[in-house]
C-alpha cells in the first residue's frame, strides 16, 4: 500500500512528465509535423515505452480522433471523461489539470489564432513552476511534521524514563481517579493537537 508521501511524489512525476509531453508536442509541430502526425508520434513513443502510463493513452486517445477526422480535442474531452477511473486521486486531479489545459490551448489557438506550439510551450514552462512550488511545499512541511511525531511520541517517552527510574506512573494513571483523569485529558490534548497541526499543514499545500 502506497504511503501520502509516495501518492504525493507520482503525482508530481506525472505533472513533470505533462511538461515533457507539451514540449515535445510544440517541437514536433514546430519541425513541420500535423498535428495528427504530432499526436500518432507521442503516442507510438509513449506506448512503446510505457503502455499503461495515463499520458500514453491520453495520447492514443487524442491521435484516435484525428484519424478519425473529428479532430484532438473531441479525444482529449473523451480522456477527460474517463479520467475518474484511476484509483490514485492525486494523479487524477493531475491529469484532469492536463486535460483541461490542452483543451483550452487548442481553443485559444483556434480562436485568437496564436501559434499552438508557442501556447504549449508556454503552458510546459508553467506545469514546471507548479512542480518546483509543490515540491518546495513538501520540503517546508516535512519539519512541522517531523515536530509533530516527536511531540506525539514524547509523553509515551516520559512514561518510560518514569519507568526506568523505578517510578510507577502507569500505576498512577490508571490506579487512582486523578490520574485516570490525567490520562483522560491529555489524550484528548494530544488528539487535538495532532488533529490541529495535521489540519495546518494540509490546508497550507491544498491553498498554496
């Protein structure tokens, strides 16, 4: 089973691997090459390497509908609709993200008639900033977190040095009514804490 830091870690890989895909989307188009060519020559490359990867199929989804004459954008909406079945929430809002973007640069191009190479070149450089931002985020918050389990685990590292000492606190604790209160309370203190910093750190990624 994946840990949050390992979910965290694939989404960023993904958002990185978006980035590459969009630049050489933009060098294959600005070589000379269509854009149903572009998109039939990500697709063989990214299968061939890797089969399953979500951007292998967004690409065979995409070079599907330009063999088809219906164009890359009613494949990018058919990916973007299937893009709720992978199990990683993390990678979905990802993908989604990259979906939502290569739809509207196509749109933007169309509309304002902006070169589509020049667009996705630009969208690339703004996927890699929002990589090193996310990645500065998990950086800063591992010492609050770090902080966090050694406040959790230090009344457990005081019951055992009162151990070691040959006091009984356990005795203490659960043996007389004030300590069982004792006990009662500061685990509601120490549950409420953790809850609260745990809370913090998570809106700090989710806002930023």
């Amino acid at each position: 089973m994946t840990t949050r830091a390992e979910r965290a870690q694939s989404a960023e890989r993904l958002r990185s691997e978006a980035g590459q895909l969009l630049r050489q989307y933009a060098a294959l188009l600005q070589s000379g090459r269509s854009q149903p060519q572009a998109w039939a020559d990500l697709s063989a490359h990214l299968r061939s390497r890797t089969p399953g990867h979500p951007l292998a199929e967004v690409c065979a989804q995409a070079s599907a509908a330009e063999q088809a004459g219906l164009g890359a954008v009613v494949g990018l909406r058919r990916a973007l609709q299937n893009s709720s079945a992978p199990a990683d929430l993390r990678e979905t809002e990802v993908l989604r993200e990259v979906l939502v973007a290569l739809i509207s640069l196509h749109a933007l191009s169309q509309t304002t008639g902006a070169p589509l190479s020049e667009l996705c070149r630009r969208a690339a450089g703004a996927l890699d900033e929002a990589t090193a931002l996310h990645a500065a985020i998990r950086t800063a918050a591992a010492g609050p977190g770090l902080t966090q389990l050694l406040l959790t685990l230090l009344p457990a590292g005081g019951l055992g040095m009162g151990m070691m000492m040959g006091a009984s606190p356990l005795a203490v604790l659960l043996g007389t009514p004030w300590g069982a209160g004792a006990l009662f309370l500061g685990s509601g203190m120490l549950a409420l804490g953790r809850w609260w910093s745990s809370r913090l750190i998570r809106s700090v990624s989710q806002h930023v």
